[in-house]
C-alpha cells in the first residue's frame, strides 16, 4: 500500500478562521465559546455557542458564488483554498487522479431555513432557483472540485459527528490503494441558528450553562451537554513518495483509519464502547508502531454518556495500562461541537501537534469524573514528546471513526 502525507492545512472556526490563529489559541488554552449572536435566544434555554466570527467569504469566493452557496460551502471552500495553498499543490496534480471530499453532517440548513421562510410568507414562487444546490450536502465537495479543477472522485461523507472524520479517512484509503494521487479532505458544518438548537435542545443534547466558561466541560462531572459549533477543516493528502519529491512540506504522515457502527442507538453510544473501541483499534493496528508516546484527541463532547463511553474505548482499544500513560484532550472545550467539522479540525490539531510537540489543553477541567481517570491534560498544554497522534469522531447513528498519525522522522512501524 501506498504512503499518505498530510501536506497542506486550512481551517475557519471559533478559534480563528486560519491555522497560525486557530493553534496559538488552542494552545493557549484560549475559551472560543461566547453568548450566541446568530439568532435571538429569549425562549431559549440555550445561551452560548462557538460561532465563527468575523468570515468573509470574499476572501476567497466571487460575489455570484458567495450568492449561490450556503454559509457551510462557503467555510469549506475558505478551509479547501488556505490548505491548497499552504500545500503548494495546485499545478502539479493530474485531475483525474486528484478528488475532494468534504463532510458534512446536515449541509445547507441555514439556505433550508431562509428558503422556508420565504415558501410560507411569500408563495412558491419566491423560492430561490439555487435553493436545491445550496442546500443539499455535497455541494461544497463540488464547489471546491470545480475551483481546484479536480475531475476524480468528488464525495460528502455524511455520518453526523464523525462526517469530517470519514471524509479524511476515506480519503487516505483512495491514495494508499492507488486510485489517487492527492486528495482535498475535511469537513464543513454551519448550523448555529434557531432552527438546530431547538432540535437539539428538545433532545436535551445541550448545555444550558449561560457561563461560555463553564458551558464545554469535556470529562469534568459537572458536565450537561455539547455546546454548538461550526466552521470547517480541510487537509491536503498527498501521496508519499510524490510530494517528497516535489519538496512539499510535510505535516505528517496519515497510517491508519478505523471506521465502525455501534448498531444500538440513533444518539446514544453503546454502553461498553464496542464500535468506538473497535475503531481505535483499527486506526492503531494500521500505525503498527509500539509507542507510549501518544497524543489522543478526543470526540470529547461534554456530554454525560459520550465521555464515560469514550474513556471506555480508549482502555479497551490501546488497553488500560497504555491509556494509562498517554496524553489526551478535548478541543471541543475550547471550540465547542463542530459537529461535522470537528473531525476535519481535530486531525489538523493532531498534525500540528506532532509537528509542534505539544498537547492542546482540556480547559474547565476542574473537577474530575471519577469514571473518567485519564490524563486529559488540564487547564494548560503541556510540550510532550510525541510519535503518533490519534483522533476519534463517534456519531449520531453510532458512526464511529479514528484517524493516525505518525511524526515525521519518529519511530517506524
């Protein structure tokens, strides 16, 4: 099988809308999460989110495109360019070997509720001709292969929380068994409106905390719920051997993937972690590099089972004496639930971390889940010595996925 590189990144979230922006804050344990502005919260209980802020999409869109695309296409196509272009990439890739997926786990609902709105006010006939292709959730995989020029496969992958994850990792699988070269990979969600948090508040999935710094509180046991986030990861896989001899900058090398279903419930994750644990361990077998020296991010979601569940997988897939002994942390913390880009924005912290060698924190990690007793690293990153980094995405539905990564110049398999 072919070697995967993770040669170019781009991200848009509540952290910042680049990757300098996004990691300084990461690891300065910097709280992304603030009162909601996207929409009155006055018969809401849910006050906060992770909103994306200060975005223009004509950075990187023409005006007509910006007009007839959805907010979550356009976070994606500001992630897809920063990543091209920070990969060197473009102009070098045959088309027919060069593909995009991107993740998403509702698409266009900002553009379904607008549209919505104008069917019941205004008639039939005021619905937008683009209202169909803004919408529906492939349509950021299509913009940015149109923008890019990539003719090979052009896909989402929809699977809830893990969409990003899957994505990515089905990504990796086209360039190792050879049916492309490079690959535009990642995730883009954009649902912080009226419409979403009264779904997932009436499914009691929130946190009502009103305090942003005690609302994400990933592992801790005064945990209630996620908090909503949005924005958009991409990376740029490349194979191996091919952007080594072009000279790219290389991230990381991508080694592993596991992708499951728990089979159980359409929210709640199993109650022995089978599927996410299953997932791990995949992603960890492909690596096959005997190492404590481990970063594991985690899905991390803040919610009463999740976490538990999550800690669960973790022991059985690494086992406990090894999950004992590495580093783990929730970003979601800081950033909140990207929902179908948390998976695209968490590889990238994966990346950077190995290249940095340091351990975003857990920050609001103050008062430990007896049932969850690993080391989440608290409060402050830590510098750390790492060889291989792991992220986890479990979704609605029971999607379970987990990327690897492995330092470049670390140990070999």
């Amino acid at each position: 099988m072919k070697r995967v590189a993770v040669t170019g990144i781009g991200v848009v979230s509540p952290l910042g809308n680049d990757t300098k922006t996004f990691w300084k804050n990461l690891t300065n344990g910097v709280c992304g999460i603030g009162p909601i502005t996207k929409f009155d919260t006055a018969d809401y209980k849910v006050k906060v989110a992770g909103e994306v802020r200060d975005f223009d999409p004509r950075t990187y869109m023409e005006k007509l495109d910006v007009m007839h695309s959805d907010i979550y296409t356009q976070f994606a196509m500001a992630a897809a360019c920063q990543a091209v272009q920070d990969s060197g990439v473009e102009g070098t890739f045959e088309p027919e070997r060069t593909g995009v997926y991107i993740g998403t786990g509702i698409g266009g609902i900002d553009t379904f509720m607008k549209e919505h709105k104008k069917l019941l006010e205004k008639g039939p006939k005021r619905v937008s001709p683009y209202f169909i292709p803004m919408m529906i959730a492939n349509m950021a995989s299509g913009m940015i292969a149109m923008r890019f020029g990539c003719k090979g496969p052009a896909l989402p992958a929809v699977s809830a929380c893990a969409s990003g994850s899957n994505a990515i990792g089905e990504a990796m699988r086209l360039i190792r068994h050879g049916y492309c070269d490079v690959m535009i990979a990642g995730g883009a969600e954009a649902t912080v409106n009226a419409l979403a948090a009264a779904g997932f508040s009436t499914m009691q999935a929130l946190s009502f905390s009103e305090d942003p710094l005690a609302a994400s509180l990933p592992f801790d046991l005064r945990r209630q719920g996620f908090v909503m986030g949005e924005g958009a990861g991409v990376l740029i896989l490349e194979e191996y051997d091919r952007a080594a001899a072009r000279g790219a900058h290389i991230y990381a090398e991508m080694t592993g993937y596991g992708s499951t279903c728990d089979a159980y419930h359409m929210t709640a994750p199993h109650p022995e972690a089978e599927g996410g644990a299953r997932a791990i361990a995949d992603a960890w077998r492909e690596t096959g590099i005997d190492t404590d020296k481990v970063y594991y991010n985690a899905h991390g979601t803040g919610t009463p089972l999740n976490d538990k569940a999550e800690t669960i997988a973790v022991k059985k897939a690494l086992g406990e004496e090894r999950a004992r002994r590495i580093l783990l942390s929730s970003t979601k913390s800081m950033t909140g639930h990207m929902l179908g880009a948390a998976g695209a924005a968490e590889a990238i912290v994966c990346v950077k971390a190995l290249e940095e060698q340091i351990v975003p924190p857990t920050i609001g990690l103050t008062e430990p889940d007896p049932d969850c007793d690993l080391d989440y690293v608290p409060l402050t990153a830590r510098k750390a010595e790492l060889e291989v980094a792991l992220s986890s995405s479990l979704g609605f539905g029971g999607h379970n996925a987990c990327l690897a990564f492995k330092k470049i110049g670390g140990a070999q398999a």
